[in-house]
C-alpha cells in the first residue's frame, strides 16, 4: 500500500471517527441553543460511581471551570451509561485517534468544523451518505474507495454532480 493511499485511509478513518463520536455523543440542539453562563457541579452532588470514574479530578474539582466540570459530568454519564461492548468500541476509537499523526488529527478537526457549518438538512445527507457507506461489505468499500482515489478531479466532480442531481429528482 503507498504512503498516500495509506494517508487517505488514515484521514478517511479519522473523519469517521469525528462523524462517529459526533453522532454517539454531540446533541444536534446544543448547537441552537442560547449561550448560558456554566454554573459550578458541586462534586458531593455527584453519584460515588460519578465520583469514582472522576476521581483524578476529585482533589481539583472545584477549581475546575463550570462549563469543564459540567462537560466532564456529561462524558462520565455517557460512559457510565454505555454497555460494556460499546466501552470497548469507544476505547479503541480513542485508541486510533491517539495514534493519529498530528496533521491527520488537524485535517480531521477541519472536516469536522465544516461539517458543524453545514445546515441541518446537508448534515442529515452526510450522515445518510455515512450511514449507507458503512452497510456496504468490505469489497464495496474499498473499490468505492480506490474508484474516488483514482479519479481525476474533473471526474469527482462530475460525480457529486450526478449524485446531486440524483438526489434532486428522488426530493421532488
């Protein structure tokens, strides 16, 4: 495999990673709603299971800004929420996102700045594009994957067109 096609794959897997934990964890109504000042989590008021996967933040927790403890907070509920399996999974995502080189781990902070900047409607198009990707088998993937590398610019634009147009007639 050559280091660009390796590259790509990288970058492809860390802007699946950020679409993923978008859509695992980000609240679609977060982005709309008004700006309020964070107040502070009184660490007492949180759950010993809470307290216990906080704990490195237990002696620091009230100097700790508002909004980080209320973000922290939200990630523990979350992960204290999830099945075992699905801590597994997430685990290895942080894992591969860890290993990601720091210009791979920049493009796919960039992708996904666009993507937050996308309006509601072209959002929910990226996840379904996400979505139906992910249902082909391996084989499909990877030639849909070599098919795009191999394309001149002027042919992947005249895909999306296509695909635009598609899409187009299917919402009439």
């Amino acid at each position: 495999m050559s280091n660009r096609s390796l590259l790509s794959r990288r970058t492809a897997l860390a802007a699946v990673f950020a679409m993923g934990v978008h859509l695992a964890f980000a609240g679609r109504a977060r982005a709309e709603q008004p700006a309020v000042a964070a107040t502070p989590v009184e660490w007492s008021s949180l759950s010993a299971e809470e307290q216990k996967a906080l704990g490195r933040y237990g002696s620091d927790w009230s100097t700790l800004p508002a909004d980080r403890q209320q973000k922290l907070v939200r990630g523990t509920r979350r992960w204290l929420a999830m099945t075992p399996d699905q801590r597994e999974r997430a685990q290895a995502r942080f894992k591969r996102w860890k290993d990601l080189p720091p210009e791979q781990k920049e493009m796919a902070r960039h992708r996904w700045q666009r993507y937050r900047e996308l309006p509601p409607d072209q959002q929910a198009r990226v996840r379904d594009g996400y979505h139906r990707f992910k249902k082909l088998s391996p084989e499909q993937r990877r030639k849909l994957r070599e098919r795009w590398q191999n394309a001149t610019p002027e042919e992947r634009q005249r895909w999306l067109e296509r695909r635009r147009q598609m899409r187009e007639n299917r919402d009439r």
